[in-house]
C-alpha cells in the first residue's frame, strides 16, 4: 500500500554519522605544528583522547597499535543502533523507528491488534507460524448451529469446506432503474461458517438491511462480539434504501456464533428461509447460457431462476492466520436476473488487488458497466483485496462480453459455489 514506509538503511541515512579521526603528523600540518610559537607543537586530537602526562594516557596504547583498535571501536559504535534493533527485535525494547524481526507484515505495518475473541491468538503469518488450515465437515457436524439459526430448510455445504447459511430478503420490494430487485439478484444475507483444525469457527458473511434496521442490526452484532467490517451498497438508486453489512467473528463457541448472527438477524424483518418446491428449484431459463459461458470464460449455473457465474482468486488467502477456504470472501461473481427476450439485470461483485483497480475499472466502464461501490470486505486479509460491485440492464451475451477483459486483467480461475450471493 502507498501509505507503507520502510526505514532507510543506507549509509548516511539510517546510520548516525559518527566523526572520523584525522591523524597529523608533526611538519605537515602547518595549523597544528605549533612552529614559532610558545608551548611547542600542537597535535591534533580526538575528543575524548588522554591528555599526555595523565595516568590515562599511560595506559593508552600509542602509535600504528592503537590506531587499529580505535578504528575498530569507531566502527563498532557506528553500527550499534543498527545491530541493537535486530538484537532487540521481538522483545518490545527495540527503540522507536527501530526495524524489528517481528513487524507486522500486513500493509500499513503497525503492531498487531490484540485479540478479542476470547481465545488464544492463533498463527500469524508473517513467518512465524503456518496458518491455521480449515477441516472438511459434514452437515451434521453442523446440526447446533442449524438450529441456532433457526433454519427449518437447512444451509448448504460448499465442497465440504465449509457451510453456508442464506437468508433471503423475500420480505422488500426493492426497484432499481425500474428493475424489481429479485432477493437472489442482490437481496440475499449469508452467513459462512468454517471449522478450523484447533477447534475453532471462523463466520464471514454479509447482511442486508433496510435503512430503519441498520443501527439495530449494528448493536445487535456489537452485543454478541460479531464484528462489521464494511458497510456499503450493491445497488445504485433503489427504493427503498437498503445497506449491506459485512461480518466477522472467530471463536471455539460456534454454536455462540450463530446466536449472535441469529440476534442481528431478529432485527430485522428477514423471514424465515423455507425450501424451494422441487418443481421450482431450477426453472429452465430463457437465456443462451451456452454463449455467456463462452463470452466469460467459465461455466455457471441456475439458481433458482437466474444465471450465477462465479470465479474465485488462484491465491490463497489469509487472514488473521487463517487460512480461508477457496472462494469464500474472495470471489467474483456475476448474478444474471432474466428480463425476457435474452435481456438481463446484471448485479456483480469483483475481487481485485490493488494493482489490478485502475485497469479493471477502466475496462468495466469502456464496456458500459455501471461502477457501484469499491470497497474493501475484510480488514485484514493477505494479500490485500478490495471490491468493486457492478450493475448493468441488456442483452445477456453483450454484457458478458463487455465483462471479459476486465475479468482477464485479474488472477482468477473459474469456480462452482462461491460462498456468496
């Protein structure tokens, strides 16, 4: 990030100039020979050296033998602040703007922020400890939690990574440019929940609120040690207003962890969720699928009536030690609501690093494609990931083909379910 610094250490910069001794020798300095004068010559002295006839001076090497020892405790001493910071490093007495071993390593530097999740702080990795690595799980390794989110359908599981929990905002009539906002458009509050191999649960989602809910929703989340780590909107003008809230909490209570989610849910006027009818789960859709698919370079799926494209960072992710599950916080995803006649209500999301912003955006708006939001998700995740949410209205195939070279100015590789909406 610009806003990093790094010490300087070249000489002259980050090394205290330190005097060097000037040797003189008598008859070839005329300032210091003394000639003519009362006292006899004048040599030229270091400050601090022994003035002749002390006890000092005594014991003072003299000649070529101490010159030697002396450049050499010149030398020690114009290092010393430089070999005391690594010295020092990691024990907290380093002094200040001393480069440490132990420096946090994410962007922006500064200490690492203490933990408040009631738990032990796991690895970091700044290359002091592997990342924490999420364990595969069943759904019914999750059957507390279900019920802790009062879910009669039941969530999800993504790959056996992790599971994924949706509350459908089925209850808003929300219009944007005179499209009705379908919830699985861009209504739709999900909550992911990741079994770590110490035990612990990591929860990463994100919320949808009405205007008159979202301080109500934030106190609940504040209550229940869930964190909000964005606060932002998907969609350009709407009616009614609606906000999106990012979440984070890590702890050994998962069960704890849904309640809290439950509690912020309980704010709002989110229905239950109930299952889809089988006869429509996945409605066929008058849509060339085959030809977007093409246009964007990977393969998506019906969910419940719209077309879901979704893409996934090649990196893997870290944050706060822990390492996150392919896709989930990470993703790009293109959500495809079907007008008729292959016309589309294009709401996206992209995930960029900050090199890749200025390009993608560039490209996005040379195909005509709304810019929303950008934004960052997370606080602390490496490497740094921010994103932008799109929005467009035309044809299917135009707009997945005006979405490609942005999407190749990015480092992803096509993914099934994301983990998101």
């Amino acid at each position: 990030m610009s806003g990093d610094r790094e010490q300087d250490m070249s000489p002259g910069a980050a090394t205290p100039r330190t005097a060097t001794p000037r040797t003189h020798t008598r008859g070839t300095d005329a300032r210091n020979t003394g000639a003519g004068k009362a006292g006899g010559p004048r040599t030229g002295v270091l400050a601090g050296t022994p003035r002749a006839g002390t006890p000092e001076a005594e014991a003072t090497p003299t000649g070529a033998a101490a010159g030697a020892p002396r450049r050499r405790l010149l030398a020690a001493a114009a290092f010393a602040p430089l070999l005391a910071g690594v010295g020092m490093a990691g024990t907290g007495l380093a002094g200040p703007g001393t480069a440490t071993a132990h420096a946090d390593t994410r962007r922006g530097g500064g200490p690492v922020p203490p933990d408040h999740s009631g738990h032990p702080p796991g690895p970091d990795h700044s290359g002091h400890g592997r990342p924490l690595k999420p364990v595969r799980t069943k759904a019914g390794d999750w059957d507390h939690v279900v019920k802790a989110l009062g879910l009669s359908g039941g969530p999800s599981m993504v790959r056996g990574e992790f599971l994924h929990a949706r509350f459908p905002r089925t209850d808003l009539d929300v219009v944007s440019y005179g499209v009705k906002v379908s919830p699985g458009l861009a209504l739709g509050s999900h909550v992911a929940f990741v079994r770590y191999e110490d035990g612990s649960t990591l929860i990463m989602g994100d919320l949808v609120c009405a205007e008159n809910e979202l301080q109500r929703v934030s106190d609940a989340l504040f209550a229940h040690h869930i964190e909000m780590t964005a606060l932002h909107k998907h969609l350009l003008a709407h009616s009614p207003d609606v906000w999106w809230i990012h979440v984070h909490a890590h702890g050994h209570d998962a069960v704890a962890l849904a309640r809290g989610v439950r509690a912020a849910i309980d704010r709002t006027a989110t229905p239950v969720p109930q299952p889809r009818p089988r006869s429509l789960e996945n409605p066929p859709l008058d849509l060339d699928t085959r030809r977007i698919d093409a246009a964007l370079g990977g393969k998506g799926s019906n969910d419940g009536g719209l077309y879901k494209v979704v893409f996934h960072r090649r990196e893997t992710i870290v944050d706060r030690g822990m390492e996150l599950p392919q896709g989930l916080g990470a993703s790009t995803a293109f959500n495809m609501q079907l007008l008729g006649g292959g016309r589309v209500a294009l709401s996206g999301d992209f995930v960029m690093v900050a090199d890749e912003v200025p390009n993608v955006l560039a490209r996005l708006r040379r195909g005509k494609i709304n810019l929303v939001e950008l934004h960052n998700h997370g606080l602390s995740e490496e490497p740094r990931l921010f994103f932008t949410h799109i929005w467009a209205v035309g044809d299917g195939v135009r707009i997945a083909r005006a979405l490609r070279p942005a999407l190749d100015a990015t480092r992803v590789t096509p993914g099934g379910q994301g983990g998101g909406d």
